[in-house]
C-alpha cells in the first residue's frame, strides 16, 4: 500500500466541535480534559475511530495532545510539528503550545488558578503519564477518570479496524511461539508473577509469531494477550480476523476472547499481574485496585527478549534493507532521469 499526502485536516470544523466539547464539559462540571492522539495501545499510527484529537482539532502529527477547558484549549506539539501545526488548526480558537518545553500540569496551572475537575480517559493514558500530571497539580485540582467526552460528540466516529491476521512464517522468525512463551513464562516464574497483561501490538506479533493488518503500513494486530506462567495465553481480538489458519498456528495453548473482555479479565485475574507502567492503560491497575487484586509494575516482558534478535531475524532484515536500498536505487535514477 502506498503512503498518501493527501491533506485530510478540517480546520474548519474545529471551532464548532470545540464549542460542541465546552457544552458537555460546562455540563457535567469538568475544568479541563485531554484529548490524545495515542489509542488504547498507545500506539503512534492510529485508526481512523482513533483520530481523536484530528477529529477535533484538525492537526494530523503522529505525536501530541490537546488540553481543553471550558473557555480555551492548547494543541500540545513538539518541535517536529511546528509548521504543520499552525497550518491545520484554526487558532482563533486551538492555541499551538510547544512540547515538552511546556509541561501539562503547568499550563493548566495558569489556564485554571482556582483549579477544578481534570479528567482524563483511563483507557488512553498510561500510569506513568498520569503520576507525572499528578505529582505536578497542585491540591485545588482533582485528576478523575473518564471515558473521553469526544466519543459521545462524535456522531459518525468510523468503528474499529478489522484487519485480517497472518502467520509469520518460522523461517523469518525463527523460533516457535511455544519456546518464546516458555522462556518467558519461566521469567514471570522467577519473578514471582503469576501473569502479565501485553498491551502492545508489535510485542503480541512477535510473541506469537502472528502479523496484523488494522494499520496501513503497521503489520500489526490490534488485540491484547494475558501471559500466565505456566505459558498458557489468552488473546483477545475480534475474531473476525482469524481464519483457521491462524487458530491451527496458535494452538491449544492459546485460547481467544473478545476484544473487549480483557477489562474483565485483567480485573478478575488472580495473583499478582504484572503491567508495564510506561505502556498499559492506568485502567487496568486502577479496576484491579479497585477490586483489591495484587499488580505489579515491571516492563512488558517481551520488550528485551523482542530486542535480541536471532539469526533468521537478522537474515530477513538484512534481506529487507537490500530490498528498500534497491526500490530507493530505482527512484532516485527515476528522479535523475528527468521523469516521465
């Protein structure tokens, strides 16, 4: 599939939609909320029911937030986004605010002095996120946990992806998801965990051998996975993207659920779960909390044995690099030729 720089910005419709955001806010007593551009897996290309923050604001980076109040809102950016920024979103309206020179918690100081309700989407914002705005507000604010009043705004919100999945072939992963979940399931043993929660797309694709299509230009599948430590897993995921195929390469081992059952799941789970603070969602340790279950933060236990790379990893990356210096080869004659 190839990329399009088709321009897909609405500044036009910010104002209203903001205006549409003030009247629930002003509704329901909420001083401020944050809009993400980051989805529940808090990934960085999103699906277009995930667009949440270009639905409202117009601005179509791959990195940001906007903070809005009931009388102004700020579109958070780095330095990359600069430009694009000013030109996407309507700024009698969105005030553009660089990133992270200028921290949330202090521009919501200034923007609210006498404080308020914050709220925030539990299923959109990490742990970690959420402690650093917390320890930064003063006492006259209260961080509450709230589904995103753009869901309820956004009347013809697209519904989620259903991207069909695929095996990755053994001889460019080269090791069988069964050993790759053995040897992990042996660190949670060692660690004391009974199970861990994997919220990350890419590190499900690896862990079991499998790739998505939700994403143009992502293989990666949208679905959560419950580690245990006998490695045994459950993968939740619309099962419309399995084919038999797919369930004869998972196995026995692997048991599918619904998408949205992990919020039950990771509730009712019993023992100590683990969960990385600097990807999960806080609405799972806060449900667990909440229900008196142990958690434990600690990393996605597939991120360092992700990183090391075997032999037949390295022979298809070396493969693929050769194929992209080739089509790069192929362009830049095209290029120097004049063009057709």
């Amino acid at each position: 599939m190839f990329q399009s720089f088709s321009e897909t910005a609405r500044p036009d419709q910010g104002p209203p939609r903001l205006r549409a955001l003030q009247a629930h806010m002003k509704a329901n007593g909420i001083a401020a909320t944050f809009i993400p551009r980051a989805d529940i897996h808090q990934g960085e290309y999103v699906a277009p029911g995930d667009e949440r923050l270009a639905w409202l604001t117009g601005f179509t980076g791959s990195a940001g937030f906007c903070i809005a109040t009931q009388d102004t809102a700020g579109v958070f950016v780095d330095g990359r986004y600069t430009e694009q920024v000013r030109a996407q979103v309507d700024q009698t309206v969105f005030t553009p605010v660089s990133w992270p020179g200028t921290q949330p918690a202090k521009w919501l100081t200034d923007a609210l002095p006498d404080g308020g309700t914050v709220t925030y989407d539990p299923r959109l914002h990490t742990g970690a996120e959420i402690e650093r705005l917390r320890d930064g507000l003063p006492t006259r604010f209260t961080l509450a946990p709230q589904e995103t009043p753009i869901d309820t705004i956004w009347a013809d919100r697209p519904d989620p992806p259903v991207g069909s999945i695929r095996v990755q072939p053994i001889d460019l992963a080269g090791e069988p998801h069964a050993s790759k979940r053995a040897r992990l399931a042996d660190d949670l043993v060692a660690a004391g965990h009974e199970g861990a929660l994997i919220t990350l797309p890419d590190a499900i694709a690896w862990l079991l051998n499998i790739r998505g299509s939700d994403i143009p230009r992502n293989p990666i599948p949208h679905a959560f996975a419950l580690l245990l430590s006998d490695a045994r897993v459950t993968l939740f995921v619309d099962e419309a993207k399995l084919n038999d195929g797919i369930r004869a390469h998972l196995g026995n081992e692997v048991t599918i659920a619904p998408y949205a059952a992990v919020f039950e799941a990771a509730e009712a789970f019993e023992g100590t779960l683990r969960l990385d603070k600097s990807s999960a969602p806080i609405i799972f340790s806060q449900s667990r909390e909440a229900a008196g279950r142990d958690t434990a933060w600690g990393d996605d236990p597939c991120l360092l044995p992700k990183s090391r790379k075997n032999e037949a990893e390295i022979a298809a990356t070396r493969a693929a690099h050769l194929r992209d210096a080739a089509a790069m080869c192929e362009f830049l004659t095209w290029f120097d030729e004049g063009r057709p």
